[in-house]
C-alpha cells in the first residue's frame, strides 16, 4: 500500500513549488480550534455546533496543509484543493493512509497515558511512483502530546510538545509590541529552551518505556 523508505524523488506532496503536508486531528484544538470559531469548521470540513476547545472529534479529520516558504506559515487548504492539485487517487490514498497511521499510533500512546491530539505526516513519490512516507514520523515536534491524566476538555492540557513556546510566543513582544508572528522571531529565552527539551525527553521516555 505505502513504503516508508528513505529513497525519493519527489517531497512532501510537491507539484511544480509548492508542497502539502498531512494533518490528522482528533481533537479540536490550535488553529483549528481558532479555525472552528470563527467558521464552525475546520479546513473546510464541517463540525458539529457547539464543540469545546481541547474536545475529542466525533472522529479524526484530514487537514491538509499547503507548505510555506522558510519564515512564512503554513496555509491550511481544502481536500478538494488537495485533490486538484495531484489528483483524487493520490489524495484519496494519502487521507487513508494518514487516518491509518494516527489511529494505530493514538491507541499505543493511550496505553503509555499520552494522548495524540494531533499529527504531521508527510509523503513523497519514489522512482516507480510508489507513496513513501517520510521524513520524522509522530515525534514531539510534529505531533502534538497530552498526558492523559491531566486532559480536561474546555482548555489547553499542558503538553509535552512544542506548545509550549507556542504559548511563550503568544505573549511575547517586539519593541513593546505584542510579535506579529512574521520573521524574524524573538529570541527564546534560555529557560524556555530548557523546559521544551525537557518535555521531549519526558515524552519520549514515557512513550518507549
């Protein structure tokens, strides 16, 4: 169905410049909880009226993303946008495998205490147009990690992933102003630094224990 080798030609979905990347979510949160409350959907997928940020989805959704240059965000697209740029087959087998692949990893993480609220996957072609995925794989920087026994629905459960200078940079400020999250960034502070990679070591240490 799908290889996971390291031998390519083509990354991340690319057509001509541009490249998508697979977004799984279980649960509504980050942008698309922002996204939600502005549209009652996310991505363009409808949700159900009346959802709590942080709250589990009825069911995973796929929400492709459209790469950005280096410094620049990336843009949640639509499936059909997916679609019409490399084809319903391609899509079809990338949604399916994307959905796969969080739903094994989200049943191993429950059983470690750690809830996968959401992922990055992302895929290439190789020589004999085969799908490959690639690339890190379900790692604190591309997914996003709760602990179980700390998750409440309504708001953000501390994490054991880079949310945590997500937060930090929310309130942070360039020349007295709130940072307009374009380049360049402000300077993280050493202690963030510290406390973010010492979340990830407890991530994985939990995970592989």
């Amino acid at each position: 169905f799908f290889s996971s080798r390291r031998r390519h030609t083509r990354f991340k979905c690319d057509w001509s410049s541009d490249v998508c990347s697979s977004d799984l979510r279980g649960y509504l949160s980050g942008s698309g909880w922002k996204d939600y409350q502005a549209t009652g959907s996310v991505c363009g997928i409808q949700l159900p009226a009346g959802l709590q940020n942080a709250q589990k989805l009825p069911e995973p959704i796929f929400t492709p993303a459209a790469k950005a240059e280096v410094g620049e965000h990336d843009e949640n697209i639509s499936y059909a946008e997916v679609e019409a740029r490399i084809g319903k087959e391609l899509a079809a087998k990338i949604r399916a495998v994307s959905i796969r692949l969080y739903e094994e990893a989200s049943i191993y993480a429950a059983s470690k205490g750690i809830i996968i609220a959401d992922t990055k996957f992302e895929f290439g072609l190789d020589e004999a147009g085969n799908l490959v995925l690639m690339d890190e794989v379900l790692t604190a920087d591309s997914s996003r990690f709760w602990p179980a026994s700390s998750y409440q629905v309504g708001s953000n459960p501390p994490s054991f992933d880079k949310q945590f200078v997500r937060d930090w940079l929310e309130l942070a400020q360039v020349d007295g102003k709130p940072w307009n999250k374009s380049a360049p960034a402000p300077q993280l502070p050493q202690d963030v630094i510290e406390k973010t990679a010492a979340k990830y070591r407890e991530a994985l240490a939990t995970l592989t224990a």
